[in-house]
C-alpha cells in the first residue's frame, strides 16, 4: 500500500437535492401566474357571472341565448372530397332538453326570427341547437340545421 490512510471524515459531495424542487416550485408558480392573467384578461370572475341575453320568441315561449354567432366550420376528408367549409349563422339556447315537442317550437320560433336576418347577411344556413342545462345532465344534445 501507499502508506496513507483514507480520511475517514471525509465523504463524497452529493448533488443537492432541494434545487430540483425548488425549480418545480418555481415554474408551478409561473404558469399559475400566467393562467390567472390570462383570465382576468378575459373578464374574469364579471364574465363568469354576467346573464345570458334572453329572447321572446313569436311562440310565447322566452329563451335563455348562449351563444349566438357567425360560425365558420372547416373539414378534411381523407376518404371523400377533401377540403370543404362552411357557414352557419349559429344560435344555441339553453334547454332541459326532457321536452322535446317544447325544444322543436323553440327551433321552428328562432329560426322564424333567424332566416330573414341571415338572408340579409347572405348566409345560407342556420344552426340551431338547444343545450342541456347543466354539465352533469346526461340527456342527449338535440341540433336542427336549416338550410336556404
């Protein structure tokens, strides 16, 4: 042997460990700053709670509007012609969907109201759908769509 003896004490540096966690914390951190300027720049908690425009329809009935927009709709077919879009006025309306007799008046009233507004704007067809009322109702979505 070499004649010297191995320091006891002495032991090998181990990479610290507490740097990993502390880079996670950080980056945790970041993306949930980020998320919540991002939606405080959507409006925030006031657009959660604002109300739904509603609607009188020439049936009597009123409806609570969701989402009323120019929809705009692109596909690809590998199997069939390929590229094809097209463009809806779009109307979607809160509903229990439990009536459907109810759900159809509703469709045949808005779209009453719908058409001459989209033959005006030059739009050909109207998608009109009334929703469930909540996430966890497990009815079916009802979609009727009308085209010029």
């Amino acid at each position: 042997m070499s004649g010297v003896d191995p320091d006891p004490h002495t032991t090998a540096s181990a990479p610290p460990s507490g740097r990993r966690s502390r880079s996670w914390f950080r980056l945790g951190g970041i993306i949930a700053v980020l998320l919540l300027a991002t939606w405080m720049a959507s409006g925030g908690y006031d657009r959660l709670t604002a109300p739904n425009h509603r609607w009188k329809l020439p049936n009597g009935d009123t409806i609570e509007v969701l989402t009323f927009d120019n929809y705009y709709q692109g596909s690809y077919s590998l199997t069939g012609r390929g590229i094809s879009g097209a463009h809806y006025l779009r109307l979607r309306f809160r509903s229990t969907l439990h009536q459907p007799a109810r759900d159809r008046s509703d469709v045949r009233a808005a779209a009453d109201i719908l058409c001459p507004m989209a033959d005006s704007a030059g739009i050909q067809q109207l998608l009109i759908q009334p929703t469930r009322a909540s996430f966890f109702d497990c009815s079916p979505v009802l979609g009727i769509m009308y085209s010029a």
